[in-house]
C-alpha cells in the first residue's frame, strides 16, 4: 500500500530515543521515495514529541478497528 503526504499512521517499532512506542499515531508529512517518509508524533495537545524518517516497514495504516490511547512521554 502506498502511503500518502496527510496520511495517519500507527508506529510498528519502539523507537525510546524518541520517546515514541509501538502503536503511536502519527501523520505522514511528507515522502520522499517509495523507501522514505518523515512522519510527525505530537502529544494529545498538539505539541511536536518526535519528526523522524522512516521506512515503510516500521509504520502501517490505521485500521478500522484500532483505537487511540493517551499515555505520558517521558522525552519531549
């Protein structure tokens, strides 16, 4: 699947030196290739926790049964 600029998507991978976990929702802002994107992770107040490059294996698309959770980040 392809995945778009303004897309949501669900991490796959703990990424601690981030302080982003598996299952965090972010938003695809931009692509660069079909091997590259740069997604956003912001706080439940809209505040940027993370902005980092990623490869298509490490995120999915928000499936139609997940559901969104508020938890504490320890790194900001």
């Amino acid at each position: 699947m392809i995945m778009n600029e303004l897309d949501t998507v669900v991490l796959e991978c703990d990424m601690v030196d981030k302080g982003l976990e598996r299952g965090d929702i972010g938003t695809i802002v931009q692509r660069y290739s079909a091997d590259a994107v740069e997604v956003e992770f912001v706080t439940a107040s809209g505040h940027t926790q993370a902005l980092v490059t990623l490869k298509p294996t490490q995120i999915r698309a928000v499936g139609p049964r997940d559901m969104p959770a508020v938890r504490q980040v320890s790194v900001a």
